[in-house]
C-alpha cells in the first residue's frame, strides 16, 4: 500500500517548489505528479495524426515521492502517514502525529 495516492492534497517539502500545494493527478512508481505544481516547458513536434499542433507546451514534471507529504486539513500541516490494520481487516493509512484515518 503505498503513503500516497491519485487524488490526496499533498505539500511539497523539498526542492523548486518547496510549499506549494496541490492535488496528486497520478502516481508512477515512485514518483508524483502534482496539479499545477513543477511545470516544465517542452518543445513538441507537431503530430498531424493525432492533431497535435507544435510549438512550446507548458505541463507538470514528476516529483519524487520523498519531497512530498500528505497535506492534514485539521492541523492544516504536512503530515506523515503510516498503516493500520482495522478490526474488520481493513489496511488504512493514518496520520503518525495523530492516528487519525486518511479520509478514504
């Protein structure tokens, strides 16, 4: 189970963008990518197949999984997450500070 899915507000804790927020679009291996967060600028070919036009295209680079941590709405701070198994044999993530349940 990994500390961070597609979907979870995450904060950055390391690098270029240290501090900024946002949502986790996808997960690759290791590595995050954050909404609006690491953009990049690239040089693109034009694709007439699939009717892409050329030129310089602004999108979001991928960040490695250790700079980021699961944004915690209640303290308003980057936390840190671990596992718990539940009662009914549900593995869930929780906070460390607090062992609350990430909200599913």
């Amino acid at each position: 189970m990994n500390r961070l899915r597609k979907g979870d507000q995450v904060v950055v804790i390391a690098g270029k963008n240290k501090g900024q927020r946002g949502e986790v679009t996808r997960v690759v291996g290791g590595r995050v990518y954050v909404a609006n967060v690491n953009m990049v600028k690239r040089h693109t070919k034009p694709n007439p197949q699939a009717n892409q036009p050329g030129g310089i295209v602004e999108r979001e680079a991928s960040i490695h999984a250790s700079n980021v941590m699961l944004f915690n709405t209640a303290t308003a701070k980057g936390e840190r997450v671990g596992h718990k198994n539940l009662e009914d044999g549900r593995k869930v993530r929780v906070y460390r500070s607090s062992g609350e349940v990430v909200d599913l």
